[in-house]
C-alpha cells in the first residue's frame, strides 16, 4: 500500500556530464544547479500536490555537505513552499532517506530531489513495491514529454524469454493518455490492469507467477472487452 510520487530534476547536477582530468590520475566532475531548475521542479511538485490532493511535499539533501550547491536547491524549495502554506514541508538528508524508505516508506507523499538523489530513489522504491515491472515513470518538458517505466532496468537477462511483465510499460501508457487528455480510454486500461494484478490468476514470474508476457497482456485486453461489454452504451 505504498503511495508516493518522485519528482526528480532530469537535467542537470551530477549528471551534467561536466567532467575533465585536472591532472594525470585526477578526474574532477562539476556538478551543476541553478535557480532557475530547481525552482521549476519544486514548482511542479508542490502544483501537483496541490492539484491531487496530497498534503506533503519532502525536499531530500545533502547540503549538510554540499552547501551551496544542495543548498540553492533547499532555497528555491523553500521559496515555493511559503506559497503553498496548507501544503506540509519537509526536507530529509538523503542519507537518512534512503534508510526511511526501506525502513516506513508509508510516511512520504510526494518527494521532490536534485537528478542523483531522484536516480536512487525511484530505484529504491521500485524494489520496495514489487519491481522495475510495476513502476511507472514519465520525463516531462515544457514542449516535449515522454513515458516510459519509472526504473531503467535494460533487462537483459531475460531478453527473448518473454517472462517480462509488461505493468509499468501499460501504466506509463495511462499517464501518457491522461496528459493527451484521453482519461476515459486512461481510465479503461487502468481498472483493467489493476483488476488483473489484484485477482492474481494471470501473473509473471517478477510477481511470483508463471505466465508469460503474451498470456498476461491477453488477460488485461480480455479483462478490457469484459469491462466495456458491461458497461453503460457510451461510457467507455
């Protein structure tokens, strides 16, 4: 029953690419964070909390060490948060994040982080929730969005084997639906697939069953005509 949204700042810091060898032996890599990101990414997460009704938004650091850097970051998710008073603030050291999510991971809402920290994170709470097969995922721009499954695991142990579970593909489909402003058809997938996962007749091997990719995505576009056969004339 863990319910928690990660956003996480996907252009810059430590993954900048900002790298260069000072000397023989010595490598330097710049990580980069500027106002301007880091005020977009907290405004977006205390927006969205604020448009689904969650009631709190946890900043996560490590300007104990890197205090300017980490610490423009905590400024910029500050200065949002005056603006949101009815939303609850908090700020965590990554540190002690990474433990509190294995440890009570019920305790976090929405959770907003620099690029690295977001990376660890949303691959910690893709294994606390059952695997990079469940979790959804999206990169969302100003101009552009993409979707895809919220944890970059290639898979390629078990390329051709078609054991793959093929959930997180289908809820990044969702929200890829909803964001085109098609919810009835989000909607229709999304009782579906969460009908076929909660029934546990039809699983993959990541969910402790023994069907096949095929056999579980048959099962969710047969769930799918079953659905929309009882329904209403016009409602799905």
């Amino acid at each position: 029953n863990v319910d928690m949204i990660i956003i996480r700042e996907n252009t810059e810091g430590e993954y900048s690419g900002v790298e260069h060898e000072v000397y023989p032996g010595v490598v330097e890599s710049i990580k980069v964070v500027t106002k301007a990101s880091s005020l977009r990414v907290a405004e977006y997460a205390f927006e969205l909390a604020y448009m689904t009704g969650r009631k709190k938004v946890t900043a996560v650091h490590k300007a104990n060490i890197m205090k300017l850097a980490d610490g423009l970051f905590l400024e910029a998710t500050r200065e949002v948060a005056k603006r949101y008073p009815f939303i609850k603030y908090e700020e965590m050291i990554i540190d002690n994040c990474a433990m509190q999510m294995v440890k009570n991971p019920w305790q976090f809402d929405v959770m907003v982080l620099p690029n690295l920290y977001g990376s660890i994170v949303q691959n910690i709470a893709t294994g606390i929730t059952g695997g990079p097969g469940l979790t959804a995922g999206a990169s969302l721009g100003c101009n552009y969005q993409l979707f895809q499954q919220g944890c970059r695991h290639t898979g390629k142990d078990i390329a051709g084997h078609r054991i793959s579970n093929p959930s997180a593909l289908l809820f990044s489909s969702i929200l890829m639906l909803r964001a085109l402003g098609l919810p009835r058809f989000a909607d229709l997938i999304d009782t579906a697939l969460s009908r076929v996962l909660s029934e546990k007749k039809v699983r993959t091997k990541d969910i402790g069953g023994k069907n096949t990719t095929d056999e579980f995505t048959n099962e969710v576009c047969k769930t799918i005509e079953d659905i929309r056969k009882n329904s209403r004339p016009g409602s799905v």
